[in-house]
C-alpha cells in the first residue's frame, strides 16, 4: 500500500491535470455510480488526506483510496493507456488531460458537505495543512498498552505513515516497535521525525530515509533482514506485528541492538518473530 508521500505527489498530478478546468466527460466504471454523470462541472481541487485523495467536483467528492493495487495515470487526450481498460475504474477528462483511476480500492461519491463520513476518522495528516503534533501524540497515547509498531500504522492516530516509514521512524529514534506506546520515550520526538521524513520525500518518487540514494543504500532496516546494521554490524531481524485478525500481520524490520526492547509492562503478545513462522 502506498505511503502517504506516494498518495500526496497523486493528488498534486491530479489537481495539476484537472483543478480549474470544466470536465468534458466522466465514466464511472462501477455499478454504483454506473449511471452518474459529472461532465460540465469544474474541478474545484484535488487533495489527499492520509492515503486518501478526494476530487471536489462542484458540490461534490470523488473519494479514491488506492489500497494495494490501485493507481491513477494522467494522459494527453488520445494517449494510450499503460493499464488494461478493464481495470478502469473512474475517467475524467477535459480539454488538456485525462485522469484515469485503475484497480482503485475504495471508490465514493458523496456531497461534498459529507466528506468527513469517509476521512473524518483520520488523525492529523503528516502532510496536510491541519497537522497538529500534540493532537497526534495524544491519540497514540490513548492505548498505552499498544505496541507502538500498531499504533503508527492506525490511520486514526495519524495519517500517512505505512510499512516502511512505520519501521525507518522507529529505527531513528532507538525504539523496539513491539514495545507498548506507554514504554516509548519522548513519543513527541518520534512522531516528528516520522513527520520530517514523509516531508523530506515527498517530492521524490523512491523513499530515502539514509540520505544516500544510491540503489540498496536508501534505507536503514526496511526490507533488509539478515545484512548488518548500518550503524552498528549487527543483522537487522524481521518481525511482524498483528494478530491476523482485529490488526493484520505485516513484517516489521529493526536491529536488536540499536533498538533493544524498553522495560515493559506486559509482553506484546501480539509480535511473533519470523523464524516462528512462514516469511510472507
């Protein structure tokens, strides 16, 4: 699933191609909205929230998430597509430009006055104009006794942080991802840097959070299980967090040194190791 700094550099292309000009078609690929039609409306503006973009379109949104297979394209009126037609989801043209959502995971249209039904939940954007430290902090700190691995990725926390961020941010400030929320020191610190480093990329297509882009350089223990530690030689482990069901599985990366587990007050029961089970 895309990183909130992917979805954002989205929503800029698209608010590029489409905000200030009249649409001169719309096909909503879906049986819900198979019959609605926006043509003759002026996009208003594109803007992501989290990993959601929303297209205000007059009195009405576009909502869109990718999830993990979607992705929107923007071409020139006549241009061949880079994806199958049959994954279309959503086409929206104008004059110049035509925006074409493929295999999207979640696709809405709601009032406008209605957009908080479907992104009212999300935290502080680490993005967005509303970012807001303290307020971020303050709702991962409801649940002490979640590991704090869980309660970086719960969009309601904040949102934008994904898999690779989730294990970079944790990484950098010293902090064993299994531990509880209630265990992390300084959690103000964390959630800024987690902040500088969706910031730091969002211009960028590929996530550097070394500050060396060369290839296999770019980062410091996501995706790197059993190489040595940047910092300190030892082999970077890969775990996961979530129990499968209420939170999903997903690897988390971390070095045993630089990152050695706090004090706690329970054992996260819901962190496995991999050598207990399968690598997905």
């Amino acid at each position: 699933m895309p990183e909130g700094d992917a979805v954002w550099r989205t929503a800029r292309q698209l608010h590029h191609a489409l905000a200030g000009r009249v649409l001169t078609g719309s096909d909503f690929r879906v049986p819900t909205y198979a019959t609605l039609d926006l043509t003759g409306y002026a996009v208003d503006e594109v803007v992501s929230r989290g990993k959601h973009i929303l297209a205000r379109i007059g009195d009405t949104t576009v909502h869109s998430h990718l999830k993990m297979e979607g992705v929107w394209h923007v071409y020139r009126p006549g241009e061949r597509w880079r994806r199958p037609a049959h994954q279309a989801r959503i086409v929206l043209s104008n004059n110049e430009r035509q925006a074409v959502g493929f295999s999207l995971g979640a696709l809405d249209v709601v009032p406008r006055a209605h957009e908080d039904d479907l992104v009212g939940h999300l935290g502080p954007d680490l993005l967005g104009s509303d970012w807001d430290a303290d307020r971020a902090v303050s709702r991962l700190t409801s649940d002490p006794d979640r590991p704090v691995g869980l309660a970086l990725l719960d969009q309601r926390n904040l949102a934008g942080i994904g898999n690779i961020y989730r294990s970079e941010v944790c990484f950098v400030r010293g902090v064993d991802p299994r531990v509880p929320v209630g265990d992390v020191r300084d959690l103000g610190r964390l959630v800024e840097v987690a902040r500088r480093m969706l910031y730091a990329n969002r211009e960028h297509a590929a996530i550097v959070t070394t500050g060396n882009r060369r290839r296999g350089e770019q980062t410091w223990v996501y995706g790197r299980a059993g190489e040595p530690c940047r910092r300190c030689a030892t082999t970077i482990e890969r775990h996961h967090l979530g129990d499968g069901i209420d939170e999903p599985e997903r690897s988390v990366y971390l070095c045993p040194v630089c990152q050695p587990p706090a004090p706690t007050r329970r054992d996260p029961s819901r962190a496995r190791s991999s050598g207990a089970r399968r690598a997905r």
